[in-house]
C-alpha cells in the first residue's frame, strides 16, 4: 500500500473530531500494507489510551499482550527514534526483558517515536509472531503512518490538553475517568481521587499579576506530572487553580502518602506568593478512594459514580481550607455498597 493510498484513505476523515478513529484507521493501514500481526499505538503517558489493531487470523493471549507492551515501554524509554528487530529472541539490545526470554509467540518488533511540538507522545509499534524482515514498502507505509499519527495527536493535544498547564483538559478528563472507573469495578481494583486547590491563588494574582498566578500553575502542574507518571495515574486541570488526580494500581494509604508528597515538594518550591501565611505558593488537597466489591455482575453507572467520588473529596478539599490550608483531608474509602444504596435511595449523582 502507498503512501498515496494511505493519505487518501486519511482524508476520507472529518478533519475535526472523531480523532481516535483516524488514529484506529492509520494503525489498520500500516498492519495491512507491512503484512504484520500487530499494529498499535503505545502512549507514553496514561492520559492516552493505547490502540491496537490485529489480523483477523491472529489471537492475542494475555502473555502476547503484555510482552507486546514491555518492548514499546522498552522503546519509548529508549530514547531511540526508531527500532527496527526481526527477531527479538536473538537481539543482544534486548536480552534483558522479560518478552525476549519468555517462550512466547512475539518474534519481529518495529517502533517509530510520535512525537508532537517537540514532545515524545507515544510510539507507532508493529509485532509479527514468526521473524521476519519488514519489506521496503512496508517500512515506507510505517514512515508515513508515523508523520500522520504526529498530525492526528497533535490535533488531539490542542483539544484535549490545557493549554496552559499541560495537563489534561476537564472534558476529556471525565471521559477518562469514567474508563478508569468502569475498570475499576470490572477488575474489583481500588481507584483513588485527589481534589487539589493552589492556597490564596486570588491573593497571588493581585499582588503579583496574572502572568506570575499562569507561571505559579504551569510550574505546579509541572510537578504534578513528574511525581504522577504511572500507568495508573492521571492529572487533570478541573478549573481555575484546581486540579484533579487518578491513582489506581495503589492502596489507599500509599495514594494518600503521594499526594502528601506532592503537597511538600511544591511548599519546598518556594513559589513566591506575597499574601499567604508562608510566602509561598502551598496546596490543601481531599482524597477520597472507592473499593468495588463483588457485586453479581451489577455495575454502578460510571457517571454517577464519578459525581459521587469528585463530590466527596471537594468536600474534604473544602475542610482542608477551612481548617488552615496547605494540608491533606483523607476522607477514607467508599465501598460499592454504600454507593449502590444512595443509589437506590434516589441520589441523583454528577455535578461535583
């Protein structure tokens, strides 16, 4: 397939919206015209989703998969901007990963890097079962794909990415959010949410000026994406100087233990704020966490739950600010039931 082909196919696309289906539609393209097994999109932060499509005479086990997404973490931690290994097994630069040992069916792996405004967004992988060399044509269609998953992500980023910060904008975040919770509930896998507010942010920008309060925000948000960088994690830009934070994968003492971290590193900032108690910038933070249970395969709307959940850590984050402020207010962990019987009884749920 050529690079004609491909761009044709590209522009039958609405130009605006429906992103991840020009991004699914590049990925089948490339799998078809490199005649592999695998083709997937790999980000490098869980503010993406991956993206994988397969030959329909391929079945993927578990252990497919996840030695699949160990050699594009590999990857993407490599630096490199592409990665071309007709067989993984043999290659010396990757005798060191769990995927190359296991006598599994993943044989031939390609990377190329995506990169966006100067930043690396994910990578475009492909996988093959049986090693073999990707054909000229087949490593002209991945060049291509790349340029055009560049094209697709950065259009992505200007939409669903604050600006200012960086960090993910409300919209899309709920949409997140409400994938994480979904899982949460399917893998009975306990989530954590964090509501966190910049102390006397008005203060600071009466004093010192809106472009001093956007450099206070960017350079938090900053932090806050160095020390929430796990698959699990996911930062969000809520509103004015307020931010949200996902934490799955952790239990609730350790969630909290990170956002306490987080609140004495930007106090160790020394972010400059005139008008506050400490003459720096500080944060209050509320973190609530919800623990699904067995439930007969009932599933709490993940919408509603979402509401609830953001509802009960802004009321703990309200406690931490009338309670002094630059501290954290843990309002522990709601179990399944006890949304499930608010739920019964009427509560109506989203709006936090």
């Amino acid at each position: 397939m050529s690079q004609s082909t491909v761009m044709s196919e590209f522009r039958t696309l609405p130009e605006s919206g429906e992103l991840m289906e020009g991004v699914k539609l590049t990925l089948r393209i490339a799998r078809q015209a490199g005649a592999v097994d695998v083709c997937w999109f790999q980000p490098a932060s869980s503010a993406l989703p991956q993206i994988r499509q397969i030959a329909p005479q391929c079945s993927m086990t578990p252990a497919d998969r996840s030695d699949c997404e160990e050699l594009a973490l590999w990857f993407l931690r490599s630096g490199q901007a592409q990665v071309i290994s007709p067989n993984v097994k043999v290659d010396a630069a990757l005798n060191r990963l769990r995927a190359t040992r296991r006598a599994g069916d993943v044989r031939g792996f390609s990377a190329w890097r995506i990169r966006t405004d100067d930043q690396t967004v994910g990578a475009l992988c492909m996988a093959q079962f049986g090693a073999a060399v990707l054909s000229a044509d087949a490593l002209r269609c991945a060049r291509d794909a790349t340029q055009l998953l560049s094209i697709w992500f950065g259009a992505m980023h200007t939409a669903l990415f604050d600006e200012m910060t960086g960090l993910l904008e409300r919209g899309y975040a709920e949409t997140m959010l409400e994938k994480a919770l979904r899982r949460s509930q399917r893998r009975l896998e306990p989530v954590t949410f964090a509501m966190l507010d910049v102390d006397h942010f008005k203060a600071l920008n009466d004093a010192l000026g809106h472009p001093a309060g956007d450099r206070a925000l960017a350079g938090i948000a900053k932090r806050m994406s160095a020390h929430f960088e796990r698959a699990g994690d996911l930062v969000a830009r809520w509103g004015g100087e307020e931010f949200l934070i996902l934490q799955a994968d952790s239990g609730h003492d350790e969630a909290v233990d990170q956002i306490q971290t987080l609140l004495d590193a930007v106090r160790a900032a020394e972010i400059v704020n005139p008008d506050s108690e400490t003459g720096v910038v500080t944060l209050s933070a509320g973190v609530v966490s919800f623990q699904p249970e067995p439930s007969g395969g009932e599933v709490i709307d993940p919408g509603q739950l979402l509401g609830r959940l953001v509802k009960c850590a802004d009321e703990a984050l309200y406690q931490a600010k009338q309670s002094g402020r630059d501290r954290l207010v843990d309002a522990g962990a709601i179990r399944w039931r006890d949304v499930q019987n608010r739920s019964s009884q009427g509560e109506g749920a989203r709006g936090a």
